[in-house]
C-alpha cells in the first residue's frame, strides 16, 4: 500500500507487532458500511464516476458476503481490517479499488469504524439491561410480600422485603442505561472525511455521509476527530459501574445460596457440580459474574493510559484500543445474560429469609420507633431503653416477640401491651410506607411504574 518509499518489506517481528487484523477483523461489518457510504458520497460529488462507484459498492458487498460465508482469507501481511478488504476489492473490481481511498486516511476509517461498533454495542447493552431489570421487575412483584434480613455491614439490621431488594438493582441497572445512553449521544459524530488529520482538499460531503451511517452529524474538528478515544473510554467506564452492580448482585447470590444462608437455589442450569464433592452445588456462573469487572475495569485502565500523552493527532499507540473495548464489551454483555439467567428461575426459600428476618432482634428499631410516637420520648433515650430490652432479651435467649409485658415494664414503665403489634417482622415492613420504602405496597408500586417505563404498557 506504501511500496513506493520503501525497498524491503517488513521484518516478521515488525509484522507482528504492527498487524492488527488477529482482532479488528470484527470491524468488518462497520468497515465496510462506511466504504460504502464513502464510495456513494464520492460518486455525489463527482469525485468519482458513477461506474467506479457501482463497481465499488457490488464489490464491497461482495467482500461482505465471503466474510460472513467464512470464505474470506484474511492476511496479517495486509495488517488489518481496512487494507484486507480494500486488497480483496482490488482483486474483485481492478483499478476502480484504489478509487476508494480518496479524501480518506485510515485514520478517519478506524475511528469511524469503532465509534460504529462501540455504538453497536451500547445498543446491544442497553436491550439486555432492560431485559434483566424486566426480570427483576417480575420477580420482584413475585416476592414483595416476602420477608427477609436487611442488611448493614452483613448484620441483620431491619427487615425488608425481597422484591424491595430486587428493586434495588433495577433503580441501578435504570442509571447503567441512562450513562450508556448519553456516552452514546456524545459518541455519534461521523470521523469520516476528516482524513489523516487535516480534512482534504475534495469537495467531499461530510454531511452525506453521516447521515448515510446513522450519525447525527460529522465531527467539527479533523484533528480530535482522529486523534480521540474518548467515546470507548466513556462508554467502558459506564460499562465498569454497570458491572460492579452485577458483582455486588452475584456476591448477593453466593452468599445467599450458600447452605449456611439458604436463602435461594440457583437452577441446575446455573450452578455445577464438584468433581471430588458430591453435594456440592457451586455458582460459578454469579462467582464470574462477579469476577467480570476485573477485565472491564483493566480495559478502561488500559485505554485512559494508552491515550494519556499521546500528542495530537494519530499515533499507531491507537491501535490498542481496539482489543480490550472489544474483551470488556464482551464480558459486560455476557454477565448480563448470565445475571438474566440466573434470576430467571431462582427458587426463593421464603420460609429460611423469613426465619433469618425474625432472628437477631431485626425489629429493634421498631420498638424505638414506637416509644417515640406512643410514649413520646426522644429518640436518643427510646435508643438507650431498646438496647436494654435487646440486652434483656438476649440473656433470656428468646426473640422481642417473646418477652411478656412484664419483661418490658422491667425495662421502662412507659410500655404497655400495644407494643406486641410493632414486634412483628410483617407489622415492621408494611409500617416501613415512606416514599421509597420497603413496604409491599411500595414495592409493587414501584414494580408497576418500571413495568411502564420498559415495555411502555
Ligand atoms: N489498524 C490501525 C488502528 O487500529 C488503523 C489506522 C492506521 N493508521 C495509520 N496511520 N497507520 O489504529
């Protein structure tokens, strides 16, 4: 492609270290829709000849169908994806090929290229997303009157409600979505046409183009259209908090599913069997789950300190872009599924939560909460007597809907038997209506608007 300056080819070192195609060859389908769209912006304005233009198109097309026919050879002699099918075209079409590259670089190519994929891809996410936060949804509508342990620092604090818990990662999920949806809007400007790193003196179309690839306009500048990544870096960043919301779900599910929990069963199409232990149940698709941010993570590390430095514009440091976004974007969209998976036919243990719910004195609060507003006592000093009754109650090894009235009086003259009614795990968690709260009647609420919001019914 460059023969013209250089009297030997590459050494095979030089080769290998250059060739991207091991991996841009994924590129080809965004690749190719942009030669195309270049190709007929070109014939627009009479840079080429309509029959140039024809050959072109019919040839690409062709290139597109031996490449997902699996009959196309690709070669790491041609380095990547952009000269493995511009040589194919060559081959095809004859002389009308090397038409193509006119007021275009490669630079320009493989920005757009990606920014098409990257874009691919966030659409792709953002499906999924929705399709797990539907799954919470349902499940959550499921058990909103089931009760379990609320938890701070993995002590029982108050309980709360299942669906309530599965609501949670929805309202996270529902953020994930709206940080890809807006790397997306900043994401879609067209490179296309801004050339090597100064634009070109054709007359080109930039608009046309754009407009062709889905783009809502081309970029402004020559120089940052080629030279920035900040739309991958954008998009892996929401795509590494969309994954510690999976990890922290999946940690959730290994601990839950754990025989001293018990609190769900993972289906046998999500769990797996030891080799050496036969009781053994692991969850090893919620353990990668939760592994997968690591890569995610590392990906948008790696790219933010590739791109840091790099002086304007191209530089080949570029190049490296390419593999992890693809890895991250990967293990992103197969967490998700796997995520979608799991929850999907999860058996809930109702009786082993609501057993858990009741024990460690979970409804503490509550009986606070009602010195303050039947007794009137501040809420410091109604702290101060429930940790008595707590105490009280520990020593007498039973749970506070054990402890007679006279137990309480003990404690503070002020209680009388009315306190029974908050001591309940159901009385706590249907009193628990403020806005956002865990009640059932919030959770199904809650459930119904997001029902709403996803599938517009
Ligand atoms: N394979 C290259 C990349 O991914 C394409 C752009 C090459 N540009 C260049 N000036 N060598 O970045």
């Amino acid at each position: 492609m460059w023969g013209g300056r250089f009297s030997s080819g590459p050494d095979a070192i030089m080769e290998e270290i250059n060739a991207s195609i091991g991996f841009d060859q994924r590129l080809y389908r965004q690749d190719i829709a942009g030669s195309i769209a270049h190709a007929r912006m070109l014939a627009q304005t009479g840079i080429l000849t309509q029959a140039d233009r024809d050959a072109i198109v019919a040839g690409l097309e062709q290139v597109l169908a031996e490449i997902e026919g699996g009959k196309f050879n690709f070669s790491r002699a041609l380095e990547d994806i952009h000269m493995n099918v511009e040589s194919r075209l060559k081959e095809m079409i004859g002389d009308a090929a090397g038409r193509l590259h006119t007021a275009r670089s490669r630079n320009d190519q493989v920005a757009t290229d990606f920014r098409l994929y990257v874009r691919d891809s966030i659409d792709t996410l953002a499906t999924q997303i929705a399709t797990l936060q539907l799954e919470l949804v349902k499940r959550a509508e499921e058990e909103a009157e089931t009760i379990m342990p609320g938890f701070t620092h993995l002590q029982s604090a108050q309980p709360v409600t299942f669906g309530h818990h599965l609501m949670a990662y929805v309202e996270m999920l529902g953020r994930d979505a709206g940080r890809l949806a807006d790397a997306r809007k900043r994401l879609n400007e067209s490179p296309l046409g801004s050339a090597a790193l100064a634009g070109t003196s054709f007359p080109i179309d930039r608009h046309m183009t754009a407009e062709a690839l889905g783009f809502d306009r081309p970029t402004a500048n020559s120089l940052d259209a080629v030279s920035d990544r900040d739309f991958a870096l954008e998009t892996l960043s929401a795509a590494a908090i969309c994954a510690v919301h999976l990890s922290r779900f999946a940690e959730e599910l290994v601990i839950w599913s754990s025989a001293q929990f018990n609190f769900v069963r993972l289906s046998d199409k999500f769990s797996t069997g030891s080799s050496i232990m036969p009781q053994k149940r692991n969850p090893d698709a919620a353990e990668l789950t939760r592994a997968k941010i690591g890569r995610i993570l590392g990906a948008f590390t790696s790219l933010l300190v590739v791109m840091k430095g790099l002086p304007l514009a191209y530089s080949k440091d570029m190049q490296e872009d390419k593999e992890v976004t693809f890895d991250a974007l990967d293990a992103l969209s197969l967490s998700l599924a796997a995520m979608t998976g799991m929850i999907g036919d999860l058996t809930v243990n109702r009786q082993r939560m609501h057993d858990a719910a009741s024990s460690g004195f979970s409804t503490a609060t509550d009986i606070a909460d009602w010195l303050v507003r039947e007794a009137n006592i501040p809420f410091r000093d109604a702290h101060h007597i429930t940790g008595q009754i707590v105490a009280l109650a520990e020593r007498k090894g039973i749970a506070l809907d054990g402890l007679t009235i006279e137990d309480f009086k003990t404690i503070d003259e002020r209680i009388d038997s009315r306190i029974h009614k908050v001591l309940s795990v159901e009385s706590s968690v249907r009193s628990r209506k403020s806005y956002g709260g865990t009640a059932p009647d919030n959770v199904l609420a809650q459930a119904a608007r997001w029902k709403e919001a996803l599938t517009g019914e």
